[in-house]
C-alpha cells in the first residue's frame, strides 16, 4: 500500500518537527505507541480499529521482548552500534508514517457502532494487554501535534515491514512466549478466530499468524505444546 501526499525521504529521522535521531530510545518507542493510539482512537470502521490494534500488539510485543524501557534499553544484547542504529530508524519510520498530508477532514472522532461483541471483545483485550506493557517512556508528541480526525488510507504495509525489521534486529526469540501469553488474555475462541482473519487480511502480523495454525492445546491453567512438554502455569 502506497500513501499519497507528501512522503518522507527513505531513512528519515524526522517527522512532526521532531529529531528522533538523538532521542532517548524508549521514548521513540513510546512516540509510536501514542501514533497508533491516536489512530486507532479515530478509526472509521470496526476493521480498521482492529487492524490497527494488532499493529500495536505486535509493536508492544516487540518492546516486551527487548525490555524497552528499562535502563540502559537492549544492553543484555551487547548490540552493534548499527543495529541500535537501524532500530531506531525502523521507530522513526513508523512514526513517519502519520506525519501525512493525506488525512481525512472531518473532525469527528467516530463511534464505532459497526463492532460485532466478539470483536468488542478482541479490541477491549488488545487494548488492554498493549496499555500494561506501554507504561514507561514518554511519548515526544503531544495531542495537539496530530490533527483530529483519521487517515483516508493507513500504512498497514510499510508499518508491518518495520516491525519486522525491529524483530530482525532484537528479541525474536522472546516472541514466541509472548504470542503465547497474549493467547491465554485474550481467552476466547470467537475473539481469537476474529484475531485471525484481523491479521490474515493484511500480513500484519507472522509470528501470531503462526501461532495460531500450530498445534497447542489449553488445559485450564496449563499451556501445553503438543509433542513437546513444553508448558506455561500462570
């Protein structure tokens, strides 16, 4: 998916007026967060909100994994100064993705009536499984830097392609645990099964997408992954 309008330069660390170049980490990271939030809050359609929450879980997810916000961020990984590098990139890349001129004009922040229970239920999850894990860091814009109202087209794409990007770099190999830990909160099959086509529909999310069509079974408070032995008690 291509946006219209003006586009920032590949690579850029600028976007709202802002530098993220010498910004602390979590706090881009967190500047991310308050995007999609914003977007999500301002969604016209009960697919579009989804969408955009699964976007975010998957990015909160990624801050899980890396310990975002802890103090110095991503030092158990004794990582290479490009890599920090590019990290911060694919985060300003995100965020750039909102700093648009194709917005909708409208400034009616609309009710989503159109939301089925099960996906009420799906998007009061995510929302709250992605609200525990972005407590920390400060976000680097403020309400009044984005306008009211939503986008006429959303980087559904180019947002997926730099959280893998970000996955690449640091903390795949926490993702798979946390997949799991996100199945067992959301905890319903209807839900679930919405979560599935949510993600399908757009590539927006592998490592879940993957989760899902494995073989796992729940049994009360045990996850056990079939043939392995391998389980979770919560």
């Amino acid at each position: 998916m291509d946006l219209t309008g003006e586009q920032p330069e590949q690579g850029t660390m600028k976007a709202f007026g802002v530098d993220f170049s010498t910004e602390d980490l979590a706090n881009v990271f967190a500047t991310c967060v308050f995007c999609l939030n914003h977007a999500i809050d301002r969604a016209t359609s009960s697919n579009e909100a989804l969408q955009l929450s699964a976007i975010r879980l998957r990015l909160t997810r990624w801050g899980e994994a890396v310990n975002i916000y802890e103090k110095p961020a991503l030092v158990d990984y004794d990582p290479d100064p490009d890599d920090l590098h590019e990290t911060r990139q694919a985060l300003a890349a995100i965020i750039t993705l909102f700093d648009s001129r194709k917005r909708v004009k409208n400034e009616i922040v609309p009710r989503l009536d159109d939301m089925s229970q099960k996906e009420q239920l799906l998007q009061e999850r995510l929302r709250t499984i992605a609200s525990e894990r972005s407590r920390g860091g400060r976000s680097l814009l403020e309400p009044p830097n984005l306008v009211t109202g939503g986008w006429s087209e959303l980087p559904y794409e180019r947002a997926s392609s730099s959280i893998s990007r970000l996955e690449q770099l640091f903390g795949s190999e926490f993702l798979r645990d946390l997949c799991a830990e996100e199945r067992l909160r959301i905890n319903d099959e209807g839900a679930l099964a919405c979560l599935e086509v949510v993600i399908n529909s757009q590539d927006l999310d592998p490592w879940m997408a993957i989760y899902l069509r494995s073989n796992h079974n729940f049994i009360g408070e045990f996850f056990v992954h079939s043939g392995t032995g391998y389980q979770y008690l919560y």
